[in-house]
C-alpha cells in the first residue's frame, strides 16, 4: 500500500470507492538544468570557465557536481562526435578504464579521453585509432590534474 501510495482497504476493495490511483515512483526523476562549460585550462585544484553556453538538462542527483562539456575534434570518433555535450561528474580521481576530462601539460591542455592506469604510468587513450595515445609518467604526472568523470554524452542536431 505505501508503495502504491495507497491504503490496503483500496487495494482489497473494502472501501465504497476502491478508487484508482495513479502510481507515482518512490524515486521520482528530475531533471536539473547544468551548466554547459566552452573550455578548461589549467590550475591545480581548480576548473578554469573561460564561457559559458547556457545550460542542457541532466538526471542527476546534487547538480552542483556536473558540469557540460561540447566536444570539439574527431579524436574520440566513432563514439562520441564533435559538437557532443558530455556530462562530466567533478571529482578528482579516476579508475583504469574510466572516460575522464584531464588538464596536463606545461601549456595546460585540457582533453577528453579513456583513463589507463598502469603501475606509475597514466596513458590517456583515444578511440579514434588515427590518434596517438598520450603516455604520461614520471614528473609529468606531477602536472596532470583530473577535473572529472564522464558519465554520459548527448548528440545534438
């Protein structure tokens, strides 16, 4: 009865008006309006917004930790496409296998690609295969920061 957010008389048809009543999820989704970000740049411990292009909406739970990214570039072709929007959760770790947006680089190059971990070496993989992997380790680590998780990726027409 709580489930259907009703009363066991209803559901038994005790009551004069068994009526019916529409089931509403316990976990209703909602969505929430997330920022869609144009570009990253470096800074330990910090994601830099250069722009902002409005907002795309996203079922999450505690919006304040996602942001949007527009893919630009063919690198991570076929899966995800240029002008894709992907949904990226802050945080600052990723697991071996994990698609993560990362910043690394004297320059600060922020780049979008699957996190490989293998023992001190970080590789950050394309699924394009006419790119290159890029193999971090040694000092190089020390200038890699990890702005998040991507969690989904939206195409638009």
């Amino acid at each position: 009865a709580d489930y259907f957010h009703t009363t066991v008389d209803d559901l038994l048809g005790h009551t004069a008006q068994a009526a019916f009543r529409p089931v509403q999820p316990y976990h209703a989704a909602r969505e929430y309006p997330i920022p869609i970000i144009g570009t990253v740049r470096a800074g330990w411990g910090a994601l830099a917004l250069e722009e902002e292009y409005g907002t795309e909406y996203a079922n999450v739970k505690n919006p304040e930790n996602y942001f949007f990214l527009v893919v630009k570039g063919s690198s991570m072709e076929p899966r995800i496409q240029d002008g894709d929007l992907a949904l990226v959760h802050k945080q600052q770790t990723l697991e071996d296998g994990d698609l993560g947006v990362v910043v690394f680089g004297d320059e600060g190059e922020g780049t979008l690609k699957k996190f490989i971990k293998k023992g001190n070496t970080v590789i950050l993989q394309p699924f394009n295969p006419v790119y290159e992997p890029q193999i971090l380790s040694g000092e190089d680590l020390d200038h890699l920061y990890i702005a998040g998780k991507v969690v989904e990726t939206k195409t638009k027409w």
